[in-house]
C-alpha cells in the first residue's frame, strides 16, 4: 500500500475534528435553562420605589428701577455707609494735611529724650538716624496716632484703627524712652 499524502491526511483529521466539535454542540443543556428562567420570571417580583415629587423652583422676581442692581459696585458703598451710620460715629480727619512722621510705622520710631520749653514738653523721636520733635497733638505712625500727652519716660498716644467690622476704634498705644548703648 502507498502512503497517503500528508495534505490529504491534514485535512482527513481536520474534518473529524470539526465534525466532532458540531456534535458536542447539541442542545440538551438548553432545555433545562429555559425552564430555570421560567421559574426564576414567576418566584421573582419587581419592586419600583416611588419617586418623590421634585422641589418647586421659584425664580427671583428682580425690579430693576427700584432695586440696587447685585452687581454694581455702589451696593458696597450702600453698605458701608449703613453700617457707619450704626456706628460711634468715630473716625479720622483724612481732610488735614499729613504730617512728616505718618509716613513712618510706630514700631521703627525711638523715643531717645524729652526737651522743655516755656510750658511745653517736646519728646525727642528718631527714626534711621534723623530726630524728630513732637508735642502733645502731633500726629506719629500710620495708624493717625495722636501724641495725648509727654513725660521724661514716654509719649501717650491714641490711635484710630478699623476693627474687623469696619468700624473705626481708639486705641492706646505707648513709646517708651530707649536707653542709650553707647
């Protein structure tokens, strides 16, 4: 006998494997599947929860001739001048001139002596290198610190800041006379 071709026999065993394949794919399995979902449609129930109703949505109703418009930069001034008008009424003369020694914040400012005068007191103040004389009224620091009053040892001074709400309040502050290290 003559051996076959290895091409014949390569397709020979490809067609019986493929056969073999397609009878494996039989559908006895099927069955039982169907009847499972069957019975899992009936035992099952569907349970939905009900929706609630949404919120009713109620525009703002803006008139714009008699109300300030949200976003005009006046509305902060309006404000402002409401809460200053609740206010102490306290605040500082921004109108008069500035004097030499506003320029200057009250922690770089030395008092280094007093002079006296005919029925005035003068305290000696220095900053960098220059002294400066003041006397009770004079204005010192960036906080419209007024000088109250002077003595050998310190110069009085009230100051008006804005606190966290805007208000302008007075406050105490105090420059004691720095001794010489030389």
């Amino acid at each position: 006998m003559i051996a076959p071709p290895i091409g014949r026999l390569a397709r020979i065993f490809a067609t019986v494997l493929l056969v073999s394949t397609l009878f494996g794919c039989g559908n006895s399995d099927e069955t039982e599947i169907k009847e499972w979902m069957t019975e899992v449609k009936v035992h099952t129930h569907v349970f939905i929860p009900q929706l609630t109703e949404p919120k009713k949505f109620i525009p703002f109703a803006y008139a714009g001739k008699t109300s300030i418009d949200p976003f005009n930069a006046n509305k902060l001034l309006v404000a402002l001048a409401k809460m200053q008008g609740n206010g102490s009424g306290l605040k500082p003369n921004l109108e008069r001139r500035r004097e030499a020694l506003e320029s200057y914040p009250l922690d770089t400012v030395k008092m280094v002596g007093t002079l006296q005068k005919v029925g005035l007191s003068y305290a000696l103040l220095q900053i960098d290198k220059t002294v400066f004389p003041v006397k009770v009224g004079n204005y010192v620091g960036q906080n419209f610190g007024m000088v109250t009053s002077i003595n050998e040892t310190e110069v009085n001074l009230k100051e008006i800041v804005q606190d966290a709400s805007g208000e302008w309040v007075e406050r105490e502050a105090k420059l004691a006379l720095q001794e010489s290290t030389k």
